[in-house]
C-alpha cells in the first residue's frame, strides 16, 4: 500500500446530489435531504483522512459539488494530505455560484486551496441549455466566472456538448465564441449520449437531436474553432492552453494511481481497480471498494493513449508488455495513416481528430492484431 512518504496520487471525491435531474444525465445523483447531507459529508471527511496516500491532485466532481457549499467543500478539502503545488479542482453549477440574488463564497474556495474551477456550461444558448434540463442561463455562467476570477481563480474549465437537442452549427459557433471570449483555459467537449434509463432516452420524439454525421461535424467543427483559437487538442474530448491541461484527468488516460471516495468513485492504487458501488446507503455503511481487477495493462495503454495526443508508441508497448507488435500491426497503422485518420512514424501512432472520432473502431481493430 503507497503511504505518505511514496508518490503522490490523485484524490477523486463524488459528491453524488443534485437540485434536479437533467434530461440526459446518467451519473450517480439525486436530491438529498438535509440529513444524508451533513452524514455523507462526515463520512467522505472520515474516508480521506483515514486514507494513508499524500495527493498531488484532487477532484471534487458529481453530481454537483457546489450544492453543499462553499465552506462544506473547503472542509472536506482540509481534510486531505496534498503537496505544494497540487492541482485541485472542483465542479461547481452555475444555478448555485452564478445566481444574482445569491453569492457563493470562491474565496473560501481559494482559501482552501482551489485553483481549478470546473463549470458545466453545455451551451451557450439559453434555450438549448433549458431543453437539457439545465437551471442556470448564460447569465449566470458568465458571473459564476466572474466571481471566480475576482476570487482569484483563473483556471477555469467549461464542458460543452455537442449534438444536443436543435443545436446547429450557427449555435455552436455562438458556444464556442462564450467558450473563448470567457477567459476558459480549459474546455471539455462531449457528443452527446442517449443512456438508458435517462429521462432523454425515454423521450426522444419530443427533441430535434442531430444525426450521428451532423454531431460528428460539429465534433470537427469544435476542434477546428479552439485549435485556431490557441487550445490544444490533447485528449478526444478536452482542449486545453498550453499549460492548462487537466493534470488530475491526465493520471486516468496515463494509467497513473487514484483514490475515488463515494459511491460510483473509482480507484487505481497500484496496478488495481476498485469501484463503491452505487449507493449512498452502502457507502454509508461501509461496504468496502469492489475489486474491478488488474489496471495499466498493457491492453489498457492500448486503449487510453490512444485517446491522447502524444498516440501510442510500439516500443512503449513492448516495454509494458514483452510482446513486439508485428508486422500486421504496424501495417494497419500505415493504413490509419492513408486514409487521413492518424499520423504513424514507423513506432507513434497519433489519432487526429477524424480518427479521434472513430477511435473504438480503431482501437478494436488493432487490438485484434496484438
Ligand atoms: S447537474 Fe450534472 S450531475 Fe446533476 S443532473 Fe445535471 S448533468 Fe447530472
């Protein structure tokens, strides 16, 4: 077990409530009352101090963080160990930090140590935004980034969807200008999925969604805007300054170690996964992590640089695994390269963003070569 004199890990922190359910939201969350509140919150406070790992990073994400509060937050940041320097994020909606009537305390955010801001914008229309099922208008993002600037917080990181219900590539446009001209350093853009069970998935007939081609250029159409707005592509889904990479995101695609508190959170400490279940009631019971098995796999390096910039490397994989890809590996690589999806230099394979967006074929068809 890694204790506070080895290497540093990331902190993941899920606090699972939410005001209300957006209409294509499957993450674990619901209203709470009072009570399961103020337990939960003694309970992840418990958790983390007991745990014996030092942070380099730390995630508060949800659900919606911002919900129990600015001072809630700061406490059950105290609680963990973090090093100088460490990267700390937290989720925060634009409903509870942005509303006029209603200030939200950053600075008690900052006191505590936050640097990073995760905001979920989604669009920048407002019409668009009320069809997702979100509360807060634009209104309210642009002065929730406002007071987090002012509070001495510049590293904010926005999520936008795409392929949501009658966007279009003039509304787009208008998102992914709110997008730069917000002062975001960071930006997290998601094709939208029908899960199952949502309340989107149950009533589809009653949204105008894009097509899958019509989301796959608006996809093309994001990564155009923000590259030739400064940001780099670094990862499928999340564009960044230079410099503003999201270095607690970075450890789950480069297979590094993390702790998850709460249900649905996940961990890899030391080569395994684990995973709470989800329920609130069993974490607060103390059923223990499940065993999910063996991570930063050889296969798993596969599958998650590729999701990177930087690409997959042979010889990386070699040294990971004992086994040089073959010839027919590196041959379907070359072929990736012909048909304009990635560039291959005899051991980097590295997906653009046509290839980014057919990367699970990709991915499959090499895997079967290995
Ligand atoms: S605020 Fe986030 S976590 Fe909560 S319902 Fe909406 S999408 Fe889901």
């Amino acid at each position: 077990m890694m204790t506070a004199d080895k290497k540093p890990l990331g902190l993941y922190v899920h606090i699972p409530f939410c005001a209300g359910k957006c209409i294509y939201c499957d993450f674990y969350s619901f209203r709470p009352g009072e009570e399961s509140k103020e337990k939960y919150i003694e309970k992840i406070c418990g958790d983390i101090k007991k745990s014996p790992y030092v942070f380099d990073t730390v995630y508060i994400g949800g659900g919606t963080p911002s919900y129990i509060g600015a001072s809630a937050l700061a406490g059950i940041i105290d609680c963990a160990r973090v090093t100088p320097g460490a990267e700390i994020t937290v989720e925060c909606n634009p409903s509870d930090t942005g509303r006029k009537d209603t200030p939200f305390d950053f600075a008690a955010l900052r006191s505590a140590g936050v640097n990073r801001i995760s905001m979920g914008l989604q669009s920048a229309v407002d019409s668009e935004r009320k069809a997702l099922g979100r509360r807060a208008g634009r209104d309210e993002v642009l002065r929730a980034i406002e007071r987090a600037h002012s509070a001495g917080i510049d590293n904010i990181s926005l999520d936008l969807m795409l392929g949501i219900p009658s966007q279009t590539p003039e509304t787009l446009r208008e998102s992914l200008e709110f997008c730069v001209s917000s002062g975001a350093k960071h930006i997290s853009a998601y094709i939208l999925k029908i899960e199952e069970g949502t309340f989107l998935s149950e009533h589809t007939e009653r949204y105008d969604i894009p097509g899958d081609d019509d989301a796959a250029d608006m996809y093309l159409q994001t990564s155009d805007y923000l590259t030739g707005a400064g940001f780099v592509h670094y990862e499928i889904s999340n564009f960044a300054l230079p410099g503003y990479e999201s270095r607690h995101n970075l450890k789950y695609w480069q297979g590094k170690d993390y702790l998850g508190i709460g249900p649905a959170a996940h961990s890899m400490i030391d080569g395994k996964r684990f995973y709470y279940e989800r329920s609130i009631e069993k974490y607060l019971d103390g059923c223990p992590a499940v065993y999910e098995g063996e991570g930063n796999t050889a296969e798993e390096y596969l599958m998650l640089s590729l999701r990177l910039s930087p690409g997959f490397s042979l010889a990386e994989y070699e040294k990971k695994s004992g086994i040089k890809p073959g010839g027919k590996f590196t041959e379907k690589c070359r072929e990736f390269a012909r048909a304009g999806l990635a560039e291959f230099d005899g051991d980097t394979l590295r997906l653009n963003p046509r290839g980014f967006l057919v990367s699970n074929s990709i991915i499959s068809s090499l895997m079967n070569l290995l």
